[in-house]
C-alpha cells in the first residue's frame, strides 16, 4: 500500500510540475490612451494606440482559474502581432519569456524593471481617476523597456535604441506625455512607492502579448475576511 501511495504522488507531483496555467482572453475594448502616438521599433514605423486593453477572461486552468469572467486590463508588450476579438488561449510565461527578439536580452533587469513598474504606476492609469496621457506613457514605458532596457536609465532615452516614440505627424512627445514617462521610468529602478500587486504576463503563440497585474494573494483574503465581516455584522443588525 505503502509503495502505491508512494507512487501516486510521485505521479500527481509529475503532473502539477508540467501542468500549465492558462487562460482565454477576448478583447472588448479600450481604456485610458491616446491615438495620436507613432512609434518606430527595429526600422518598423507605425502610428497606434497606446494605452490600456480590456480583455475578457474565460476557461482558466491552474493558478488563472480565478479570473474566469473577469474584465482584466493589460498592456501589450510588442506592437507586432494583433488582439482578437474571438478569443485565444495564452499560457503565463516569465516575462523573459515574452517576445524573444526582445525580452530576452537582458531578460532578468527587463523583469525586475517591469515588476517595479506595474507596482508603482498600474493602478495609476487604471482607476477612475486615470488620465490618457499618463496611460499613453504608461505603454510606452512598457514597449521601451522590451525593446531596449539595460538597467540603467540612460537605456531608456526615446531618442536612442531599438525603440523610439513621437506624436503623430513626426513631432517630439508632449511635455506632459514626456513627464508621466520620466515619472515612470525612474520607477525602474525602485524609486516610488509600490503597490501589493502580482504582475502577470500572459504569452499567445498567434496574438499580442499580454501583461496585467493583479492584488496579491494576502491582499485578496484580506478582502475576503473583509466582506465575510460585513456580511456576518449585517446579520446580526437583521
């Protein structure tokens, strides 16, 4: 008995090992962003939408299954490929594992950069308050750090590297496009207050990369004992 135990969880172990988190994400729409932005990235030019996605999730597996329903808002984290409106299965990568012409040169400063950033400025362009141009520089960071952070700022200089960004029409971003980027890479590298937040990047073989961030797991009890308290106090007033 001993050894069929034994064997079954080696055997349960084996496949949580290779088991994979997935998820269906389906684009709805947009959030925060602006329109007017042209970006040039390895000798590619384009004028686009930079700013927040909203995606649908559905048919979770693993540590994802959460999500299931959920309206999640991402940022992409290369302008090559395209979202779908039908939907399509991603798998949650490494964020080095992302786009490998970009993100994994340099992967492990690119993934502690990225980590910092979501922290301290996701919640910034996604609430209520948020405005299209902070969203707007937000994915700019994002893309500029895929394509060409190194660990340091000087990386990060628009006017240098694989990637660059301008307004539409040729001209330099706006004063205040450019100020919510100096705000947010100088986050890179710690700077700022951070969010309890879990960054999560989300990889399809034939869609746009995806990266979100949601609360960590102890903020998400925290919550839930919350709402467990107002239910049970709301009893006893009944």
């Amino acid at each position: 008995m001993k050894k069929i135990t034994t064997i079954l969880a080696i055997a349960t172990f084996a496949t949580a090992a290779f088991a994979q988190d997935t998820t269906n994400l389906r684009f709805t729409g947009v959030g925060k962003g602006r329109s007017d932005i042209t970006i040039n990235y390895d000798g590619n030019r384009a004028n686009v939408f930079a700013g927040a996605l909203k995606h649908q999730a559905s048919g979770g597996v693993g540590s994802l299954a959460w999500l299931n329903g959920q309206t999640l808002t991402t940022f992409c984290s290369e302008p090559v490929q395209r979202v779908s409106t039908t939907g399509t299965s991603y798998t949650q990568v490494g964020i080095p594992q992302l786009d490998p012409n970009a993100w994994q040169i340099n992967g492990a400063a690119k993934s502690a950069a990225v980590n910092q950033l979501f922290r301290y400025g996701f919640n910034s362009v996604t609430g209520a308050g948020a405005s299209n141009s902070r969203a707007a520089a937000f994915q700019i960071a994002v893309w500029k750090i895929g394509y060409d952070y190194d660990g340091t700022l000087a990386s990060l200089n628009l006017g240098t590297g694989r990637f660059k960004a301008g307004m539409n029409g040729g001209g330099a971003l706006t004063a205040e496009v450019q100020g919510h980027l100096n705000d947010l890479f100088a986050s890179t590298t710690g700077g700022g207050t951070a969010s309890a937040l879990r960054v999560i990047a989300l990889s399809s073989d034939c869609n746009q990369d995806q990266i979100t961030a949601v609360p960590e797991p102890a903020t998400l009890a925290a919550i839930g004992v919350g709402i467990v308290g107002i239910m049970r106090r709301r009893r006893k007033q009944v």
